[in-house]
C-alpha cells in the first residue's frame, strides 16, 4: 500500500510574518491526521522555511523546498544546496516543476541532476512532469510525459527510485482552475506506472508514489483520489489558506 501524500507548493507567497500565523493555524487544524492515513508537506519559499520548520516542530507536519541547487556549496551566487536544506529540516523537494522548466529553462539534464543529488543528501524529490496545452491537443502527452520520467530518473538505481515521488502536473491545469478530469489524470499516471514498471520492474513501479497536481481543491480532491494510480496532490492556490489545505489533506474522512 501507498501511502498517499498531500504536498502544498506555495510558490511566491507568504512573508515570514504570514507563514508563522498560517503554519501554526495549519498545525492545530491538522493535529488530529494519523501518520498511517496521509503524509503532509507545507514547501514555503527559502527564506521561510527555518520559520516554518520552528512552527512544525514534533507535528505531524514534514517540511519541503522548492528547489535545490546540485552541489553541496561553492561559488554560485543566488542558490541553495541540498546540505542547507536537510540543515534547516527538509525531508522533502520539489523538482522540475513546469514553471521552472518554462521561466528558468530547466532542461531533464538538469533535473536528473538535482533528483540524484536529493537522493544522495536523504531528501526526497517531487519531480514534476507534465505537458502543455498544445502538446496534449497535438496528441503528444504519452511523448512528453515519457521524455520527463525517462530522463528525470536516467542513471538511477532502482532502490533509490523508490524514494522519488513523482508529479504528474498537466501545465494546462496549473492555476487555471481547470482540473484534469480524474480519467484524464489516472490515463497518464497509469502510463507513468507502466514506464516506471518497464524500466525497473512491477514491484519497484508499484512501490512509487505518483501525486496529481493542477487546480487541486477540496471539491475534486476526493474524486483525484479514488483513482488508483493517484496517490496524493501537489497542490498550489489551495495550500495557501488553512481551510482548503486541511479539507485537501483529510480527503478521507
Ligand atoms: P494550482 O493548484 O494553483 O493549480 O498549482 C498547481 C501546482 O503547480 C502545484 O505545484
């Protein structure tokens, strides 16, 4: 059994200021989710992450980055490494994520090495793979979809893959407010299962937690998980006000 995981990206927002009263209200309101049931990760901009890590202190609530520069230090004005991030009490980090492939241009390279790299310092990677809008109208979803997981996780072993969550996060679905419809997300998680199973094996696949995200909310959050290849959200806008991100992460109930 999966256990599902519910991860909220915050992207760019919140100042210290507003993630000290947001994390500690976060906190009451989850207290009561059983560890057995969802794993939950808050990932606040660098700079609000120690303030954050203070607040979830022996909570129930584990910490992520955003992003994470592949060396453990040196001359590289602007970055972060993965040995500031596990200091400052990160277990997990997004990777990948379409805004950083588009703003940034982040290639796969790139990416696969920033998953090896999570790996090696013990700090979980989300790699986020997706297509856009165009790609899935020219029919080419499967195509990108493949080219991301194929060479995200090049040169990595299967016993390590088994710590990579991967996200499935259709660009076209990202803060639009318009969801993949539950088939269309299990169509392509299921596929992400099957490459996963062809370039490891069955058990390896089955052992790997692949997340949905795009216009994650409490409304369809139920109906995503139902799904048998989805097991847990990357969720944006609705991970920024404690209602919606407690109602996303007790979908069970
Ligand atoms: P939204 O939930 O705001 O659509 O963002 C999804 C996302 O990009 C999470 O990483």
């Amino acid at each position: 059994m999966r256990l599902p995981i519910i991860a909220g990206n915050w992207k760019m927002y919140k100042t210290i200021e507003e993630t000290i009263e947001f994390v500690t209200s976060l906190r009451g309101l989850l207290k009561d989710v059983p560890d057995d049931k969802v794993e939950i990760v808050i990932c606040p901009p660098f700079v609000n992450l120690q303030a954050a890590a203070s607040v979830i202190k022996g909570s129930n609530i584990k910490l992520g980055a955003q992003n994470l520069f592949p060396k453990q230090e040196g001359a590289y004005t602007g970055e972060v490494s993965p040995l500031m991030l596990r200091s400052v009490g990160c277990s997990y980090v997004i990777i990948g994520h379409s805004e950083r492939r588009e703003y940034f241009k982040e290639t796969n390279e790139f990416i696969n090495e920033k998953v090896k790299v999570a790996i090696e310092y013990g700090i979980t990677p989300i790699m986020c793979v997706g297509e856009k809008l165009e790609e899935r109208e020219k029919g080419l979803t499967f195509d990108v979809v493949k080219d991301h997981v194929v060479n995200g996780l090049k040169g990595i072993s299967k016993d390590k893959v088994q710590h990579v969550v991967i996200a499935y996060e259709p660009v076209w679905a990202i803060g639009t407010g318009k969801t993949a419809t539950p088939q269309q997300a299990e169509e392509v998680q299921k596929y992400i299962r099957k490459l996963l199973s062809e370039m490891y094996d069955e058990q390896t696949a089955q052992t790997i937690r692949i997340q949905y995200g795009g216009s994650v909310k409490p409304e369809n959050i139920k109906e995503l998980m139902a799904c048998e290849n989805i097991d847990g959200a990357l969720v944006g806008g609705a991970s920024l006000k404690a209602d919606s991100f407690e109602q996303i992460v007790k979908f069970y109930k």
